[in-house]
C-alpha cells in the first residue's frame, strides 16, 4: 500500500513542475494527497492508495508511516524532514530524502543499521529558522524536480528489490552539472 501524507493544496504555480496535479486540481484547490491519489489511481487502479491531509507531526508519525516497507520523504521542511529519517531508523525502516530548490538537487538513503548515517547524521542540528533557501525564496528550476524525484524513486526500488542502495548524500545543480 501506498500512503501519500500532505497538508498543503494545489496551487497553479505547482503544475510547472508537480505532474501528478492538473488544472482542475489548482482551480479547487484540491489538496495535494488526495489529487496525487486520484491520479495514482487513474494510472494503475490494481495500487492501493491511502491519502491522508495531515501534517506530519511526533504524534501522528506511527499512524501514518508505521507498517511501510521505505519511506520516500520529499517534504518542504527540516523539522518533518529529521522527523521522517528519524522514524525510520526507530522503527527499523529505510527512508529516502529527497529535496530540490533552486537549480540544487540532493538525495540521500537512510538504513536502519547502526553502521548506516542517517539524515542527522549529516545535518546535526536543524539549521537556524529562515536560513536556508527555500522554493518561495530561490524559486525552483521546473526540470530538477523530476530528476531529483527519479533518482530517490530509483534508491527507493533498489531497496525493495533487496539491492543496495547509494551512500552518502547526491548533490547536483542542473545548471553546473
């Protein structure tokens, strides 16, 4: 089963670059799992869906990704971020971090081994609020969020055909290579 977490809403200025959503989705301001839902299942009906408009909090953190085989993070936020590797190292489930701003792309494994570094491991302490670029502040280049998306999807599938999956933290800019 496929659980899809947001709280957020489609808005226009995401069809650019967020292709599970549509027009129709921006003009209800549809929110966000529940159209990527819809779409996922339009695409494959055999997927099992669940769709939850939720912030990710402490919480809620084993309701909503406890039972998952790997959690694939693409949240707009360190808190939620730290939040998601931390969960899976806990519960013994792999996570894949995925981010993009700017023209800057990262993707990084979490395995719930010891022996593993986990996104903690290489941020420490969540930086100061406001310091670090955000899509509202840097914009976003509209072809790094497929990239960034295909290669954490492509970490994703190698976990689950037992492969393993990349160390360290991929950095790339689409503009210098």
């Amino acid at each position: 089963a496929v659980t899809l977490v947001d709280r957020d809403v489609v808005e226009e200025s995401n069809l650019q670059r967020q292709f599970l959503f549509d027009d129709d989705d921006a003009r209800a301001g549809a929110p966000k799992a529940e159209a990527a839902a819809r779409r996922l299942a339009r695409i494959d009906g055999g997927i099992a869906l669940r769709a939850e408009v939720a912030d990710l909090t402490f919480g809620n953190a084993e309701a909503l990704l406890g039972g998952h085989d790997v959690l694939l993070d693409g949240c707009d936020n360190f808190e939620t971020r730290l939040l998601v590797s931390d969960f899976g190292k806990k519960s013994g489930i792999p996570s894949v971090y995925a981010a993009a701003v700017g023209s800057e792309g990262i993707v990084s494994v979490s395995m719930p081994s010891p022996e593993w570094p986990c996104l903690r491991c290489y941020l420490g302490a969540l930086p100061p609020a406001g310091s670090s670029p955000t899509c509202d502040t840097e914009g976003i280049v509209p072809s790094l969020p497929p990239l960034v998306g295909a290669l954490a999807m492509s970490e994703a599938l190698r976990i689950a055909v037992g492969r393993r999956p990349s160390r360290g933290v991929l950095t790339f800019s689409v503009w210098e290579g």
